[in-house]
C-alpha cells in the first residue's frame, strides 16, 4: 500500500480504498505479510482485463 501511496501520490487511506476496490473487482489477491497485507494481481488477469 505505501508503494502505491507514493508512486501516485495520494495519502495511506485512499490507496488503501483503491486496492481494496480492485480485491472486491478481483483483479487483486490480499495476502498477509508480517503484520500487515500486501495485494497482488490475481493469476489470469491479462485474461481478465481482455474481457
């Protein structure tokens, strides 16, 4: 989340709200890292996004 946070400079709280929108779409995958999550792109995506 704070990579994506400052690669698009906006604030923690909204690149929170844009990877979990994308999860809820299912383009990403939520995955526990230490204490807190990191989102990857889910497999099949390319196919997804051609849809």
């Amino acid at each position: 989340m704070t990579s994506h946070a400052a690669s698009h400079n906006v604030v923690a709280q909204t690149a929170r709200t844009d990877l979990r929108e994308l999860e809820d779409r299912g383009l990403l995958a939520r995955v526990r890292q230490g204490r807190g999550f990191a989102w990857a792109a889910v497999e099949g995506l390319d196919d997804l996004l051609r849809e």
